[in-house]
C-alpha cells in the first residue's frame, strides 16, 4: 500500500533507430540500481507520502514533460549531426497502484504481469459449476436411494419417530458425507496445488491452505452444502405415511415431484458438462489455429541473440557511453568470432510482443498525416532469411550503395558514442532519401488496392525527417502482436542495430550458448558477461502462455464435469433397473430380447440427453464467442461444435445406462419374476 509503479513509454523513434543521438555528457537523475530499462521508457517505482494527490502529480509531470522540460528538450537538432533530423518521441506516464499490477495485467496497466483476472475468474466459475454438479448428484443419488427407505421410515414411524428426529437423521447423514468429502478434498489440494500452481504460472507458495481465513470460509461452505444436498431428500423421507411405506417399500416410484426434481437435478449436469464442452472445443480448435496460422514469417529453429555487460556505478558518463557502444556491437563481435554460427542476420525493434511502439507516418515530412505503423531496423539479408514473401518489388541488396547508405550514417553515429566531441570530426553524410519495404496492411494507409500500386511511393516519420522513405518492396503482413489484435503495419528499414537472429538445430542450443557466452567475456574481459539465445518459437507460446492455460483448466473441467455426469446418469439408472426387474422380466417372457430391452433403456436415456444438452446450446455458445471476441483472427468452428458437442455427450450417457442397464437385461425371465 503507498506504492506505485510509474511505467514511461516512447511512441515515436529518431531516423537512427534509437531514442536519439549522444548528447553532452550529463549523470543520471536516478541511480542505474533504482530503475530499469534506462534507455526507452522503463518502470519505476515510487513511495508516495500520504497526503499526495496521485492524480494532480501524474498531471503537473506531464505538463512538464510536454512542455519540453528535462527530457525532450535534450533531444533536438542542435546534438545532431550536420543534417540530420531527429524525430520528437512522445513520451507517456502512468501510475498503476502496485496492487492493482499483479491481476491488472498489460492492457490495463502497461507493465507485465503473471496474474490474469479472466483466467482467475474462468477457473473459479468452472469450480463452483463443478461443485454445483456434484451437489446435484448427490441429491439426485439420495433421492433414489430414499425410495428404498421409505420401509424402513415407515416401521420407525410407527415405533414412535417424529418429522424432527427423521430430518435431524438424515441432515447429519449428509453433513457426515460432506465432511468425509471436505477432508479427502483438502488432503488432495494440499498434495496438488505446487503442480496447480505450476500450471497456471503461478509460485507453489501462493496458495495458503492453512490461513484462518481459507479455513473460515471453507468450514462455512460445508456447513452450507450439507443443509443444501441433504434437505431435500430429509424432508421427502420425513413426509412418507407409514401405511404407504410399508404397503410399497422398496419397490415404490418417486412421486411426480420427486420425478420432476430428479430429472431436473440430471439435466443440469448434463447441461452443464455440454456448455463446458463447447467453450473447450471451441478453445482448442483456436489453439489449433493459432498454431497453424502463417505469421508472415518463418520461427522454427530461428534464436535471437543478444549480449548483456555490466556498468559500474563509478563510470563517468562518457565511459557509460563507451561501455554502452561495446554493448550494442558485442553481438556483431562474438557471432564473428564464433564461425560455428553460421549465417545470422540483424534486426532492431520487436519480432515478437505483445506491445509494440508505432509511429506516424506521412506522405512527406511536410505533408499530411496517413496514419501510423511499427517500425522494424533490418540489415539488407533479414527479410529473406526469416522467409518474408515478397508480394511486389525487391528485397533490399546488400551491394547496392543506395541500400546501404542509411546503415554506414548510423555506424558512424554509433561509433561517436562516449567519444569526446570533436568539432572537426566528419560527419556522417545525410542520404536524399531511404529506401524501405512495407508489408500489406500499409496498402490502406497509403491509399492504393494492390502492392505494385505502393511500389516507389515516398512517406517521412512525422513530425520530422530529415529525408523521407521511399517503398522498394512489399511483403505479406507479419503478425508480430498475438492473434487478438489486428495486424500493424510495418516499415522495415535500412538499420544498423546489432540485435541478431541465428538458425540452429534443437540439440545444438546449449552448446552455441556457452561457446559464445565464452567468447563474449573473452572479448570483455568481464566474467559476468553472457549471451542469451532465446527461441522465437518459444518467444510466441508466451505470448499465449495464458490464453492455453486456460484452454488446458477449461478441457479439464469439462472432462469432470462429464465423468460426474455419467456417473450420476449411471447410478441412477442402476437404481431404475433395479427397481423394474420384474417389468423387464415379463418383457422377456413374453418375447423381448437382451438387446431390445437394452435399446429401450438406453434410447430413453439418450433422447433425455439429447433434448437437455440442445437447451444448453445457447449458453455454451455465448461463452464460448464471448471468450472467442478476444481474437481478432479467429477459428471458422462456428456452429459445427454445438452438435459435435451433444453427440459427445450422449455417447457418454449412453455407455453410462449401458453398463448399468446389461446386467439386468442379461437378467433369466424367471430369476426376475421371482
């Protein structure tokens, strides 16, 4: 409580791919050790004093930033080189209440987070709707159960037993049930929850089972479920007439009440495991798709790699810079010095998140505005070797000086990191114009219907540019962002940014990591130097690490759920067979064969399913689209699982009522009569 997380972000970038060029030398207003991700944005977090207005302060920050105050004004052309212009980024705050960050996640609160309320709240619906079906199956299996008691409440009655003491009895029958199912349940949890913990991304150590709260809450649930599944059947029992008990016994049928509150019980659970059903199917058809979909570029076997060195806090600025300068080109150093890498390629910006900066574009730096895009540094050879698809024009040439040109401007740029300024330094020159490739979610921004329409076409990043891009290319759409969002587009640049991707095969990945995490302190001198080899196809799972979660918790659900479900179907059924014994023997004696009166039960039973699991059609089906909306690209399943879904079901009760139903049409007509 008190604290906050302030997350800064920056919506526009310079023409040099990073957030600007050097600027005189100038110490941190905060020490490296209290923030992260210094260089573009990053998250701080901040104690707030009591009286403070959170509102009023996020206000006068950004007024003060927009005026041009501490951070934009180091950013103008006067610390440019000759010629060159650098775009303004526009910078965001945000105060998120650290409490609010772990169940916020991103799209509320611009910071990452493990938490997800959906998932919480998917997860708890699904567990009171199991224990709501449970409860109904136990009521349903008393009240069959009841009906051979009516004897014994009879004979009881009789011997002087009032309403009271009956339903006292059989309330206490239940509750003993519920505890015995209390106790089993909390030694399972306890056993379970570091694999559930695990399975949802959380630490084993969330859960608590032991905290006075939990056991508060968990004793009242019991004592509430043993009134809710015992009093129906308590009561039903305690109303029975002694001459009625004793003239039926155990042979007796439930009344039309009794009928109706069965049939009830029965078709809410099989209801309710089709609607789970449904959403799972649903789910899993789009977990399918995300993984089939073309993303426009190609992952399998791709790694990022990039360096990491240490700043120590005694640096003088320009060391710092010097330090960062080595950083930046140590990937560049250590692939080169590692031949075993083979052919690896450049990019900078974001191949794969869930958030990504744009920028505005327009037809020239002076014209109007088209709208905005992703802006993605690649050297001349990425595009082809992550299996872009060219839809128009040319990939870059890396023999030609026209491509080239905009990436020697910023290695020379680069290269002036940390150094001293040097007034009679060359500059680096400053090109006409850059070429740049597009992918096909520009075509409307730019205002024309086919890709060779774009090619040659110029645009600028506003509100300035010191040249403007001209379009030599057009590829199909990447999919950066997950599938819950529509495409961006993308300008891909000439950039000399040093962030890489390699090719290797999976058992070579280890071994690659610690040879040039090797030859990287090598270089550096610095034993805690390393190198990170990241999976691009693990990069992409993460992004959808909670959406399948959550598909996995929903399946498993739905397959309780209908276990449950047969389960009930299945004893009650045996209850029913075994009170019309002697029906199904007088149906053999006069002809009827094993198979006929088995086809007779079963067909009940599975037309009985069928009509309950169409009525929960519209539920399964607005659950399942409303988690569904999410997506932006989404499966075509549609109405095809509502079916797949029933059938499903009814084949499951129709193997329930079969077991139960085989040995009593097995049944001798004789044994049966008798």
């Amino acid at each position: 409580p008190g604290g906050w997380g302030s997350s800064g972000s920056s919506g526009g970038s310079g023409n040099s791919g990073s957030s600007g060029p050097a600027s005189p030398p100038r110490p941190p207003a905060i020490p490296p050790r209290n923030n992260w991700n210094m260089f573009n944005g990053g998250i701080h977090y901040l104690k707030m004093s009591a009286d403070a207005d959170p509102k009023a302060f996020l206000a006068a920050a950004t007024r003060e930033i927009q005026a041009g105050g501490d951070i934009g004004s180091r950013q103008t052309t006067s610390d440019a080189p000759a010629g060159v212009q650098v775009a303004q980024p526009a910078y965001k705050y945000t105060l998120v209440p650290l409490l609010d960050v772990h169940m916020g996640g991103p799209d509320l609160t611009g910071m990452s987070s493990s938490g997800d309320m959906t998932m919480m709240t998917t997860l708890a619906t699904a567990a009171i709707a199991l224990l709501g079906v449970s409860a109904f199956n136990y009521v349903t299996l008393s009240l069959a159960r009841s009906l051979r008691r009516r004897r014994e409440v009879a004979v009881r009655k009789v011997l002087g037993a009032d309403r009271g003491v009956l339903v006292r009895q059989y309330l206490t029958e239940s509750g003993l049930v519920s505890g015995i199912a209390l106790v089993i349940g909390f030694a399972l949890a306890l056993f379970l929850h570091p694999w559930f913990g695990r399975a949802i991304g959380q630490p084993e150590a969330l859960f608590n089972l032991f905290d006075p709260v939990f056991l508060g809450v968990a004793f009242a649930v019991f004592m509430l479920l043993a009134v809710a599944v015992g009093a129906y059947p308590a009561f039903y029992l305690a109303s029975v007439r002694p001459r009625t008990g004793l003239g039926e016994g155990g042979t007796a049928s439930p009344g039309r009440i009794g009928q109706a509150v069965t049939a009830t019980l029965i078709g809410l659970q099989i209801a309710a495991a089709t609607a789970l059903l449904i959403i799972a199917m649903t789910m899993t058809a789009q977990a399918n798709y995300i993984e089939n979909r073309p993303m426009g570029f190609n992952i399998k076997n791709k790694y990022s790699v990039s360096t990491t060195c240490m700043l120590a806090e005694q640096m003088s600025s320009d060391q710092q810079m010097a330090a960062i300068r080595r950083c930046m080109s140590g990937t560049t150093e250590v692939l080169e010095r590692t031949p075993e890498v083979g052919k690896s390629v450049r990019y900078g910006g974001s191949l794969l998140s869930e958030n990504i900066s744009t920028q505005v574009y327009g037809r020239t730096a002076e014209g109007e505005e088209i709208g905005r895009a992703a802006r993605i540094g690649v050297d001349t050879e990425f595009l082809q070797f992550m299996g872009a698809k060219l839809l128009a024009g040319r990939f870059f040439d890396p023999n030609s000086a026209y491509d080239t040109a905009l990436m020697e401007q910023q290695k020379m740029m680069m290269a002036s990191l940390g150094q001293p300024f040097n007034p009679n330094a060359p500059r680096p020159p400053t090109p006409e114009k850059a070429p740049v490739i597009v992918t096909r979610a520009m075509l409307p921004l730019l205002g024309v219907d086919t890709p060779e329409e774009a090619i040659g076409l110029q645009i600028a990043p506003k509100p300035r540019s010191a040249y403007p891009y001209e379009i030599v290319g057009v590829v199909e759409d990447w999919h950066q962002r997950p599938l819950r969002y529509e495409v961006l587009p993308i300008v891909f640049v000439p950039n000399a940014i040093q962030q890489a991707v390699i090719e290797l095969e999976e058992g070579n990945v280890a071994a690659m990591r610690d040879r040039l995490t090797s030859n990287w302190r090598e270089l550096t001198g610095d034993e805690r130097a390393s190198v990170f080899v990241n999976s691009l196809e693990d990069t992409q799972e993460r992004i959808y690490t909670t959406d399948f979660r959550l598909m996995r918790a929903v399946s498993g659900f739905a397959m309780v759920a209908i276990l449950v479900a047969g389960l009930g179907v299945y004893g009650l059924s045996a209850f029913e067979m075994r009170r019309r014994v002697r029906e199904i023997g007088i149906r053999k004696a006069l002809g009827a064969s094993p198979v006929m009166v088995g086809s007779m039960v079963i067909g009940r039973a599975v037309l009985f399913a069928g009509g309950v699991s169409l009525l929960a059609w519209p539920v399964g089906y607005w659950l399942a689209s409303d988690w569904l909306a999410d997506f932006k690209y989404q499966t075509q399943l549609g109405w095809a699982v509502l079916p797949l879904a029933s059938i499903i079901v009814m084949a499951f009760v129709g193997l329930a009522v079969g077991l139960s139903s085989a040995r009593a049409a097995a049944m001798r007509p004789g044994l049966a009569l008798r």
